[in-house]
C-alpha cells in the first residue's frame, strides 16, 4: 500500500495521489509512505532559498528520506519506508501538475536527470504518456 499525506485543494491532491499511485505501481513499489504538498510561489521561493539558495519559486522539489535501496528487503512487520516529500509550485510550472508529481516522485526513488545520461526524463516521458497527460 502507498500511503501518501497530501496538502492540497482536495480534487488537486485526490488527482495527485492517483498518479502517485500508478506510478509507484508501475515501477513495482508496493509499500512506502511520502508526503505531497502544493504550495503557492512565496512558499516555494522560501523553500528553494533554505535548501537551494535559490530565491526564486520552481516548479518542483524533491525531499527523499529513506532512499530506494531501503525499498528492497524492507521487514514486512515494520512501518512502510518514508520516500521522502515532493513539493510542488503550480504558479512556476510549465509541465502539467502530474507530471511534476512524477518527476518529484522519481528523485524520491534515487533517480537524477542532473547526472544521469537522460534515463530519468525518458522514464518520465514512458510513465507520463501511459497515464495520457497532455
């Protein structure tokens, strides 16, 4: 099961947590917990600036907490791994809100577009196509 605490209007964070879900599913992770937040762009600008030094909003944040190896051999009798936290900013966005949440939800599960050699965003580009975002 995804347990997933979302802070959003509630038919934003309803939309959210169904792509979450499938996109968890798709990627075979079965049991984890994470939080989803949509927040506007002076929230966001604060955010970027105490862990980026950024002062600007952007579009997406990715918090992880436990990591993906954590996913593999996690004990069936504890508490669900914490994936970590997304955060996302509708007002600095040029890609629709569920693409964001796959993209955050991604970094959650280790992968990195910044050093990687284009695997992350073509993963996104398969997973968002198979959920019919435009």
């Amino acid at each position: 099961m995804i347990e997933i605490e979302a802070q959003a209007e509630p038919a934003v964070a309803e939309a959210l947590e169904e792509v979450v879900r499938f996109t968890c599913g798709r990627l075979g992770v079965e049991r984890a917990t994470m939080g989803l937040m949509v927040v506007g762009p002076e929230e966001m600008a604060r955010i970027n600036w105490e862990h980026r030094q950024k002062p600007e909003p952007t579009d997406v944040l990715a918090f992880p907490v436990d990591g993906p190896e954590v996913l593999e051999g996690w004990p069936e009798d504890g508490p669900p791994p914490e994936l970590g936290d997304v955060v996302i900013c509708p007002e600095a966005a040029q890609e629709p809100l569920a693409t964001l949440a796959v993209h955050g939800l991604l970094h959650l599960l280790g992968y990195d577009h910044e050093t990687d050699a284009g695997e992350m965003l073509a993963l996104q580009d398969r997973l968002v196509d198979e959920l019919g975002v435009a």
